[in-house]
C-alpha cells in the first residue's frame, strides 16, 4: 500500500507519475488519511475533488492511501488501532461488518436528498422497511448502473433489440474475469443480473441475503444461463484482465457492465460509437461505493460532508471515468456527456426499481468465494460442486443481513 500526501501527489500528477519520490512541503495544515481502492481515471476524478476541497478548506490537508487490496489492509489497519480517518467501503457487507465490529462512526451527515436504495444503505435503526432515519455511517460517493450489454455501432450493423435476442445470436463476447483480489467479479455481476431479469427483486434479495439455496432454483438456472450464453469466451477468461477484454471491442462483440468499467474512449463515447441494451423490465442492478469514518478526527467530518454535498458531486461527475451520482440534485443537465447523463437518468426514474449488487450486500467472505467459484467454473469446474461449495460457505456463515436492514432494491 502506498500512502501518498496531498502534495505528493500534486508532484506526482505533474510528472504523470503516482510514485513520485519528491515532496512538495506544504506546514502547518491538520492532515485527513482516506484509504482508496482507485487508480487511473477513477483517482484523477476522485484528486480533483480533493483539490477543491482543499483550495476551500486551507487548513486541511488530504492524504489518500491507495490500495488495489482496500479490504486486506483496512480489516489489517482496523486490527492494528491503525485505523485511516476515512475508507472508501466498496460494498454494503462491508458497511455492516464494520458497524457491527464498532469500528465504524456515526456521520452528521443527511443523506436525503440520495435515490434508494443508496441513502438507506449506510444507515442502522430508523425504519428498516424503508431506510428512512436512522444514523448514518456511510455516504455513496459515487454510482454505478451494471446492468448493461455493450456493442460497438461500427462493428454490429445488426444489433440486438433486447436481451431476449442474445441466447440466439452468434456473438463472441468480451470476457475478462481477472481484476486483483476481486477477480471473478465481472462474472458475478452477469450471474446476478440474470437472476433479478428473470426472477425479480424478491428472489434476488433472498439469495443476496443468504436465505436462498446456491445449488438448485434460480440461483442454479442464472449460473448456467451465463455459462451457455458465454460460451467459448469462458475460455481462458479467469486469466484476461476485465478492461483488457473489454478494449478487444470490436474484434469481440458485445460487452457487459458500467460503462465506468468498460474503459472506452472518452471521445467516441460522446460521439455515440458504443450503445447498450438494458435487461427487460424496469428493474436494475446498481452498485456505488461508501464513505465511512473510522477516527474522531474533525477535519474527517469537514471531508466527508464536502464529498457528499451537491458541489462536489457535480465536479466528480464531469471528471474522466464516467461516474455517476446518485444526489437528485445532480441533475441530467449537470452532465457534459448526453451518453453518461442518459444512464445516470435511469437512477432518477421513478418508473424504475434498482437493486444493489448482490455480491456487494453478501457477507464478504461469501462474496470472495463467490468469486473464486466463478473463476473455477470459467477454467471448466462443473457448476454443480460449486454451488454445493458455497451452501456449505454460506451455512456457516449464515445470513448476511438482519431482517431488519434497510432494502437491497428501491424506487428512485
């Protein structure tokens, strides 16, 4: 893990280096420590913030510390009493753990103006059939619409009307499962919108909470819908990195994801040379990642409720990476990119049910082998011992969420 002071980074960006050795100084200044998981366009949007913070906030200094293994060395830091101020917590298992452990500070943050079910995520108590009230301990920074499949307008003069075209389709997909510690991810993602486009909200949120059987059922006819759907892009997939495959298009078809993940070209994007086609329905799997507060450092508090005002969200999302917001105050208009605005769009529908990411809202070691179960069935492991694998994970285990935990799925 690298710990990088504000105004090394400054250096480092200069130089187009995140490593650079040299400091720039800067006395004088209380210092914030957040743990990020981002690199490339994701923390050049994410320094951008940090760079306005900072020119309002003169006296405090940010210090990002940046980890591809972000749950590793957080559970590490939080054992150790090393706690950084701030962790960006990319799933809602994580919030929970956390909480539960007591590591985890109540925000004076309100999270109101945020769609569902991303403002009632973060919090405990209130009402847990809505996510109303309650205290907040974590703030989404930033959203992601997953439910998408991807082509190439150039590449697919005849492209799919729905997703009820693709099983019939001759397709090559681009398929890449390898993403460090969270390899296997992209696969998960695929299994689970299958599942919620053909069985609903009230079945996915059952297996996502741990109340639904991995091995038969819906969970079973999702995993092997992907796996035919796939084809022989599973092979050697677990090895391909997921922004690698997805920068084959066009020698391969059709992707699947954010459009934040699928590392296009900024400039073809606005000139409408990728399309997508949403699943059937009105229903969407969504995903973001939180904010949480582990110290009583008061500048943390300044921090986090600039992160989560409206200002800040209407800078992150014109910087590279195509993030989207999920404030409502954060209109479409506030996009320059009419492709990026139009998906953000979906989160501000009311005609629409989005539902977390079911991975996201496991508990994290269930979702880790999740994970690992995708890339054995993609190197040719049977689905069946599999399955059978993770009931015996999950059992042990047991459930993920509390009945009383705010919803996993909400209208905008």
């Amino acid at each position: 893990m690298r710990r990088l002071t504000a105004p090394l980074v400054r250096c480092a960006l200069a130089l187009g280096l995140l490593a650079a050795a040299v400091a720039c100084g800067g006395p004088g200044r209380s210092k914030v420590t957040i743990m990020v998981p981002w690199s490339g366009k994701e923390f050049q949007a994410f320094y951008a913030v940090v760079e306005a913070f900072e020119r309002s906030h003169p006296g405090i200094e940010v210090e990002p510390e940046v980890t591809r293994a972000l749950n590793e060395q957080l559970d590490a830091a939080v054992a150790a009493d090393a706690e950084p101020d701030l962790a960006v917590l990319p799933s809602v298992g994580a919030i929970a753990k956390y909480q539960k452990e007591g590591a985890l500070r109540k925000l004076d943050v309100d999270t109101g103006d945020y769609v569902q079910p991303f403002r009632g995520l973060g919090t405990t108590g209130g009402n847990g059939v809505t996510g109303e009230g309650g205290d907040v301990y974590a703030v989404p920074l930033k959203a992601d619409v997953k439910s998408l499949v991807w082509y190439d307008v150039d590449a697919t003069p005849d492209p799919p009307g729905s997703w009820a075209d693709l099983p019939a389709r001759h397709d090559t997909w681009c398929l890449g499962l390898e993403s460090g510690p969270t390899s296997g991810w992209p696969g998960a993602d695929w299994i689970a919108d299958l599942l919620l486009a053909r069985n609903g909200p009230d079945a996915y949120t059952a297996w996502a909470s741990g109340d639904a059987p991995w091995d038969r059922g819906p969970v079973h006819r999702a995993w092997t819908a992907w796996g035919d759907l796939m084809g022989d892009a599973l092979e050697g997939a677990a090895k391909t990195g997921f922004r690698d495959a997805a920068g084959k298009m066009p020698a391969c078809s059709m992707g699947h994801g954010t459009l934040a993940a699928m590392d296009f070209d900024a400039d073809r994007v606005k000139r409408g040379g990728y399309r997508y086609v949403p699943p059937p329905g009105r229903t969407l799997q969504v995903s973001a990642d939180f904010v949480g507060k582990f110290t009583g450092n008061d500048g943390a508090d300044e921090f986090i409720a600039y992160l989560a005002s409206t200002e800040a969200q209407r800078l992150w999302v014109n910087q590279p990476g195509f993030a989207l917001s999920a404030d409502r105050r954060v209109t479409v208009a506030d996009y320059t990119d009419r492709v990026q605005g139009g998906i953000a769009a979906m989160l501000h529908t009311p005609a629409n049910t989005l539902c977390f990411s079911a991975a996201d809202a496991m508990d994290p070691d269930v979702s880790a082998a999740f994970y690992r179960a995708v890339l054995d069935y993609a190197n040719g492991t049977a689905e069946g011992p599999l399955l059978k694998a993770l009931d015996k994970v999950q059992t042990a285990l047991g459930p993920a969420r509390p009945k009383s935990a705010p919803p996993l799925c909400g209208t905008p």
